[in-house]
C-alpha cells in the first residue's frame, strides 16, 4: 500500500488533472480540503510545486495575477481573458528560437495570448 504521502501527491495530482481549468494553489487546496480535509493547505501548495519542479505538472506564470497549475503536459498553448483571468487551452503554435539571447540562457518558451473570454464578451455587449 502506498504511504500517506504518495497518497496525498496521487490526490493532489488528481484534483488538478480534473478541474482542468488552471487553478491557483489554493484553487486546488479549496477543492482537495472538501473530500480530503486531512490533507493541509501547506501540504497542496509543496506538493504542486514540487510536481512542477519535475515537470510533472505545468506551473504558468502569467502577469498580473498568482501561478497557475496545468496538469496537461501536452503541447499547446494559454489564452487569459484580460478582465477575468480565466486562462484556457489553445492549439499549439511553432515558435522559432530568437536571433539573440541578451546573454540569458534560454531554457523555455510560453506562449500566453491575452483577449476576452466568451463571457466577458458577452457582458461588454450587453452594455452598448
């Protein structure tokens, strides 16, 4: 049987991969808390951080507002509505490596597209 820990990495992990809208921590901590309230809020924010220090899971770090958590490691890209935050999948596209680094090393690239979501649209039309 596996130990408390795995255990609670195996639902933390879970959880994520089930809300399938890139949740904050404590997005995840509020979700995990209801069916399991044994497991700490430290715990949630260690174990998410520690599954995206594996590459286990997707850590966005998006301007403006807390990490986000993707438990989808496939190839694709985000779009965040700029007045909501609601942050969504998109295809992926082909981004080529720049023509200078600035004397960084590169290790990675996001691609983050910025707009409204289709309810924040909705209400902007509802105005006029």
């Amino acid at each position: 049987m596996a130990d408390r820990n795995t255990m609670q990495k195996e639902i933390i992990h879970q959880t994520l991969r089930e809300m399938g809208c890139h949740p904050t921590a404590a997005m995840v901590y509020d979700r995990v808390h209801r069916d399991h309230p044994t497991i700490s809020r430290s715990t949630v924010y260690r174990v998410l951080a520690r599954m995206a220090e594996e590459g286990k899971v997707l850590r966005l770090e998006l301007a403006g507002g807390e990490s986000r958590y993707d438990g989808d490691l496939s190839p694709h890209c985000h779009v965040r509505c700029r007045l909501c935050g609601a942050v969504a999948d998109i295809p992926p596209v082909e981004v080529g490596r720049p023509a200078g680094d600035g004397g960084f090393l590169l290790e990675s690239c996001a691609v983050v597209y910025r707009g409204l979501c289709p309810g924040c649209r909705r209400q902007g039309e509802a105005q006029c």
